[in-house]
C-alpha cells in the first residue's frame, strides 16, 4: 500500500552507488537544459523569465516524491506556456502582477482539479482528448508560438492580437529587421540543430546561452541593438497563496491546463516506461502532478506538466529514478542564488531561437499525410484542431476539436453497422456477407449483427435496417437471430425495441432468436421480461447453435 502511494519505498529499495552517479549526471545535465528553456517559454506565458524557472525547481522536487515514472521530467511547457500567455493577456490588461497573480491561481485551481480527479479515480480522463486532436492542436500550437518567435529573430517589435495579424505586422516590419540580430539567431538555430544531431540529449542550448552572454558582454555587439533578458531577482521564490479574487475567470484555463498537463504527461511517461521495462500508475500520476502543481502555485510559478523532449534528456543523460529531478532542483536552486547577475544579457533571440528549435517536432506533418491517406474523417478533426487554434487561440481550438469528435461519435453510434451474417464453408463460424460474400447464405434464417450498444437514439435506425433486409429478401425468412456479441450495453429502451421486435416478427410467422449475449445484455432483458417470451437466454447459446434448430425446424 505504501508503495502505491509513496513511490519512493518502491525504487530507494535497489538503490546503490551507481544507480546514484547516474541520477546526479542526468540532474546536472536536466537543469543545464532546463534554464535556458525554461526563460524562454516564460516568455511565452508572457511572464518574467524567472517564472520559468520556478517551474523546474519546485514542480520537479514535489513529483519526484509521488510520480510513478522514473525519468520524467516536470517543467513548464511550450503548449502551456502559450496557452497561459494568450489567455491571461485579456484578464490582465498589460499589469505584470496581476498577470503573474492570475497565472499562479491557475496552477493552484490546475492542483485542485488534479487532486480530484485522483480521488474520484477519474484517471480515464486521458481519453477526453483525442490522438487526432493532439495531432491538430500541436500543430496550429507550433505555427502560432514560431509567429510569435519571429519577431525576436528579426530583431522587430511584432505585435497583433491574432495569428493572421501578426503575419500582417510581421511583413510590415520586415524593413526594420535588425541584421546583426537576424544572423545571431539564424546561427544559433543552426547550431542548436547541429548539437542535436551531433550530441543528442546534450544540454546543447546551455552551451550557446554561455557563448552569447561572453559575446554581449566582451564584444562590440552590445551597440547593434540586442534586446537582452535583463535582470533577473537572485534567490529562492517566496512562498504564499495566490490571489484568489481572479478565480472565476480561470476556471476554464485550468481546466485545459489540467487535461493538456496530464495527457501530455502521461503520454510521455507511458513511453519512457516502455523503453525502460516498467509500468507507470495513471491515477498516481494525477496526485503527483497535482501536489507537483500546487507547490509551483505557492511558489509564484505557473503550470506545469511532463514534456517528452525534457524528459529525453533526463533520460539519455542516465535518470534512473525520480532522484535525478530532486539534483536538478538543487542545481537551479544554485544558479538562482550565485548567477542570475550573468543571465540579465542573454539576448531574447537565443531565446527565440531555443523555442523555434524545440517545437519543430510539435508539427508532425507525417502524421497529418498518414491521417489524410488513411481516414479523411480523423484528418478533419485534426484540421478542425488546427485551424481552430490558429483562428480562436489555444483553449477554443482544443474544445471546438474535441467537441466535433463527440459529435462524431454520437453520429456514428447513433447510426451503428449492422452486418448480416454468412456461414463461413466448411466451419461454424459467422461473419459479414457484404465483406465475404463467398459465406453461406442460410436459407429461410437472416442472421443479424448490432455492431455497437443498442441505444434510445439508434433503435430506430437498427430497426429500419432489419426490417428493409428483410423486406428485400426473394425467399421468405422463417428466423431472426440477433448476434449480440458485438453488443456490450443495451439500454431499457434497447431492451424494449427487441421486446417489439419479437412481436412484430410472431405476427408475420417469424420466430426471433438471441445469441451470445453478455451478462450484463442478459440481465436487462430479463428485467424486461424477454425471457417470458423468448425462452431462456444463455451465454451457451451460439448462433450456429440456433442456426441448427431453425433449419432442423423447418425441414
């Protein structure tokens, strides 16, 4: 039990001297990579940089103490950090604590909702979002967070509140582009993708943010116009509730926040999991980034959740238990206290240039043409997910997506395959005749399939299909066998419709039969009294079963 709730007691038990090295490597490693990206995607949650930074430091140390995964890495994130940004800019008219403020409450209210979902075991909550929507919402997240990188690449002011009219100012600016800063990012775009390449899971972009700021410092490039980060406070965040007058307002931020957080998290521990040879615990996972988060709230940070490419460096770098996140606090604790003087002259272009490089693989263009050759309705959800982003913003876009794919699903279940069965030759087994249609026809017996639950909203249309088949046979049917293996619900209107069926049938001398239904099928037919006029209904019972009497019966 302990171990369920303290993952700790699980992992601490092997622990040795090698399995140490390992962890304080890849914590070293993990921070050095986790500050540069962490001031840059607090740029984009329109924070002062040092919020970023927050992120890594307390969400990391507090998962380490409940999370499940071994190499997962907690932190603020692209798709987060621009859906805060684009969000709060509204609520907070230009005032930078009260921006600050709004976004720790939504890290608070993001805890809340988690801790809940842990206690009423809503881990399934997963599933909410789909992998076609992710698909479409990373995308339009990538093009919309490199338009607002642009800008800083070309040494411009930007602006617009919308993604066309940034493209708009961004053109219009382009005379204004700074050369000397152009050349700066576009160098250090190739080099981040160079070390990449050269030194994968490297914290290559440290490296750069050193080299830049010796630059700044010791050259003539101070004069040529480089924005820099600017001073950034030393020491620890001070810890204290958020202001809670702005909640009303933030509720549906967390909300997208919290599902955004846990599927983007889960996602990438379940993967490392697998590469590691172990298994992650869902609901554990929503108690950890929940106490993860409530400790960014107090500590002034904002939303925070697992992203694959930090945890990769974790990973590659030789995590092998949570310990790895508590060294790499401990390391960014340090630089907060003794270097944040050197860090005020970063330039903001490296910074643009570390996200550029970091949401490349956010658009999966790959996936969009497997979508599109594959299933055009997947591809349009997807669409629906970007276009939506891109017009509406983040947290519109991903419930416009998610909201079209219910409907879908409502369409498709409202309006269920029924399949008509064939007996496959030589053998007792059944299956669709539109696909095989070298099956058995059974003369005199119409096999019948629901391929779905059997509902108050696609009764009717099950029924028309039943009926019109057998309406449109040329010998006449003796039987009706309802195959209800495909069948996993049936409702009490469901359960009704069939009661109906069987008496519409007996008035045309047509017996109905019922195979293979699942217990719990079963128990709401009797409830309805099926039984009194279909005889028993066993789980023994198999359509080849029935076949068999009705053709004896008929001979």
């Amino acid at each position: 039990m302990l171990q369920n709730s303290f993952p700790p007691a699980q992992w601490l038990k092997g622990y040795n001297a090698k399995t140490l090295k390992g962890d304080f490597v890849a914590g070293i490693t993990l921070a050095a990579y986790a500050i540069p990206v962490s001031l840059a995607y607090a740029t984009l949650a329109g924070l002062p940089p040092q919020y970023g930074i927050y992120g890594y430091l307390i969400g990391g140390f507090f998962y380490a103490m409940l999370g499940t995964s071994k190499q997962l890495a907690i932190g603020p994130t692209s798709a987060i950090s621009l859906l805060i940004g684009t969000t709060i800019a509204d609520m907070a008219n230009g005032d930078v604590q009260r921006w600050a403020d709004i976004a720790s409450l939504t890290a608070l209210v993001f805890a809340i909702m988690s801790i809940l979902a842990y206690l009423l075991r809503l881990s399934g909550i997963i599933n909410f979002i789909s992998e076609t929507v992710l698909v479409g919402f990373k995308a339009g997240a990538a093009l919309t967070i490199g338009l607002t990188q642009l800008p800083k690449l070309f040494g411009v002011k930007g602006g617009g509140t919308n993604f066309l009219d940034r493209i708009i100012t961004l053109i219009q600016q382009l005379p204004e582009t700074n050369t000397a800063v152009l050349i700066f990012g576009i160098a250090a775009i190739g080099m981040l993708i160079f070390g990449e390449k050269l030194v994968p899971g490297k914290p290559v972009a440290i490296i750069i943010v050193i080299i830049s700021i010796f630059l700044i410092t010791a050259t003539s490039l101070s004069l040529q116009g480089f924005a820099t980060v600017g001073i950034i406070p030393s020491g620890l965040p001070e810890f204290h509730l958020p202001n809670l007058r702005y909640i009303d307002g933030v509720l549906p931020l967390a909300a997208a926040c919290f599902l955004l957080s846990y599927i983007e998290s889960v996602s990438a521990a379940r993967t490392l999991a697998q590469k590691n040879g172990y298994f992650i615990n869902p609901r554990q996972e929503l108690l950890a980034l929940g106490v993860a988060n409530a400790a960014v709230a107090l500590g002034q940070g904002y939303p925070v959740a697992g992203g694959l490419s930090q945890s990769a460096v974790n990973d590659t770098a030789g995590a092998k238990t949570p310990l790895s996140l508590v060294f790499a606090s401990a390391a960014i604790a340090f630089c907060l206290l003794f270097l944040t003087g050197m860090l005020q002259y970063l330039p903001t272009v490296i910074l643009a240039a570390i996200v550029l490089v970091a949401i490349r693989g956010l658009f999966d263009l790959k996936e969009m043409k497997h979508l599109y050759r594959i299933n055009k309705q997947e591809f349009y959800v997807a669409m629906i997910a970007l276009v939506g982003v891109l017009i509406w913003g983040i947290l519109t876009g991903v419930l416009l997506a998610a909201i079209f794919t219910l409907l879908l699903l409502i369409k498709a279940t409202s309006k269920p395959n029924v399949a008509f069965l064939g007996r496959i030759p030589g053998t007792k087994r059944y299956t669709d005749l539109e696909r095989h249609p070298d099956n058995e026809i059974i003369e005199g017996v119409l096999i019948v399939r629901v391929e779905s639950a059997i509902l108050y909203f696609n009764i009717e249309n099950i029924k028309e299909e039943i009926w019109t088949k057998i309406e449109s046979e040329s010998h006449p049917i003796n039987t009706v066998i309802l195959d209800l293996n495909s069948s996993p619900h049936v409702d009490i209107a469901g359960a009704r419709f069939l009661k109906q069926l069987f008496i519409d049938l007996k008035a045309k001398n047509i017996s109905f039969k019922i195979a293979e239904a699942r217990s719990e099928v079963r128990d709401i037919l009797r409830s309805e009294n099926l039984e009194d006029l279909l005889g028993h209904i066993s789980r023994f019972v198999s359509v080849d079963d029935l076949v068999v009497e009705a053709t004896n019966f008929s001979k």
